[in-house]
C-alpha cells in the first residue's frame, strides 16, 4: 500500500494517508503512455503553412494564347500549376486537423498510470483544502514555498475559481481540476500537490465500476445454447402434420 503526506498551510506534515490502491498502484504500459502524450501534444498543435490555389493567385483571366495553330501546348491560364507563379496543388489548406484519437478507456488509464508512477516515485503530497476570500498570488506562493517540492509543479484541486486565479501567474506552477486530468501534465511535472478534497473524486471520475455481480452474469452456454433457451424449447410443443400434406395445423384447431 502506498501511502501519501498530508500538510497544512504551514508547511507541517499533520498526517499520513493510504491512497486507493484502484488509482496509483497500476502497472505502467510505455506504450499507452507515449499513445496518450502524443494524443495531447497533436491537440495543442495548430495548422500555420497555407498555400494559394490556382483560384487565388492574382491573374489568369485570358487564355494566353488560341487553343490551336501556335505550335505550343494548349493552356488555358497562365495560373495553372505547372506553371511558374501559378497555384499550388495538394498544398496545406491551413485547415487541417492534428487530432488523434485514442479509446476512452485507455486514455483513462494511461492517467492512472501516470498518478500511479508519481506515487512511486514518492511525488504526490496531499494539502489540506485552501480558503480564499480573494485571488492572492502572494499567499499562494508562500503556501507552496512551505512544502516540500520543487521545480514544476501541477496542482490538482476542485473548482474553485479564486484558487485557480491566485496560481496563475506563479512560475513552474500548473492548475488544473480532478477530473480534467491528462497524462502529459501529470508525467512533466515533478510534484504533484492534491487538495485533499480533490483527491476522492479523482477515484470517481477515473475508476471505472468494472465489478459485477454474479446476480447479472449471463447463463453458462452449453454446445451453442444456453440453459435458459433449452428450457423454452422443451416447453414448446411440436405441431402435427395433416396426413397427406405437408403442411401443418394451426394451434387453435389442434
């Protein structure tokens, strides 16, 4: 069982506590953790290069020459692509999308993973809940200059407005929400500080209820047919057949 500190405002370590063994005790996959960062980073990125089409290029109104008796190739613009200053084909369209996609189940765990790799690593303190009347850099900086961290850190808290604003404009400091969480953040941080608030529902939102009673399991399948089946067919009653015919008797006349 992993088990995390507990501070106060003052820089104090009050208590211990056993973090959930369903979100930081996972087994890390290198794999789903580099699908999961590149996910992020291509999300971030924004198409730039633009290229102009024949159909923007300034010119080309005229044929430039008769289509026929010249000698030379027949053109109808002297914007077309293969010539010189013409438009470009198949060129960015400063539209596209960088997007990847990634099931949602395994983005989920590649955050887990993640927590759980920072919980080994003896990174993850807990704070106690901050109260705020007003945005205050000052105070927030204090705070976090009291425990034990250093470098980057990324804050994991409810939402909380005032709380969000007051880390704003704090260097090497990152905020973010409990359930807004992604791989990325949490793997370049070097410390990562919950809000002991924050910290039962991050296992909510990011533990799936895989758990089922044996209650709702489906009956056992037996050479391609569940009991529950065999049991309606052996209620079934045969038809009979009309001698002569091959057809059969309607229920109401049996």
């Amino acid at each position: 069982m992993i088990q995390a500190k507990i501070y106060n405002i003052e820089g104090k370590e009050t208590s211990r506590k056993t973090l959930d063994s369903e979100v930081f005790e996972i087994k890390p996959n290198e794999v789903l953790l580099k699908l999961a960062v590149t996910r992020y980073l291509a999300s971030l990125r924004e198409p730039i290069a633009k290229t102009k089409t024949r159909a923007e290029r300034r010119g080309g109104g005229r044929k430039p020459w008769r289509q026929k008796g010249t000698g030379r190739a027949r053109a109808g613009s002297k914007r077309s692509p293969i010539w010189r200053k013409g438009g470009v084909v198949f060129g960015p369209t400063g539209k596209e999308t960088f997007a990847k996609r990634i099931p949602k189940k395994a983005l989920k765990k590649a955050i887990l993973m993640s927590l759980s790799a920072k919980a080994k690593d003896g990174r993850i303190i807990i704070l106690k809940d901050i109260k705020l009347e007003r945005p205050e850099t000052k105070k927030m900086k204090s705070i976090l200059d009291k425990l034990p961290v250093e470098k980057r850190i990324l804050l994991i808290s409810l939402a909380n407005p005032i709380l969000l604003k007051s880390v704003e404009n704090i260097p090497l400091v990152l905020s973010t929400l409990s359930n807004q969480l992604n791989a990325y953040d949490i793997l370049v941080a070097d410390y990562l500080v919950i809000l002991e608030s924050a910290l039962d529902k991050i296992s909510k939102v990011y533990v799936s209820l895989r758990k089922k009673s044996s209650s709702t399991k489906p009956a056992r399948r037996q050479g391609g047919v569940s009991e529950d089946k065999k049991a309606i067919i052996k209620t079934k009653k045969p038809k009979k057949a009309v001698s002569g015919t091959s057809k059969t008797v309607p229920r109401e006349q049996q």
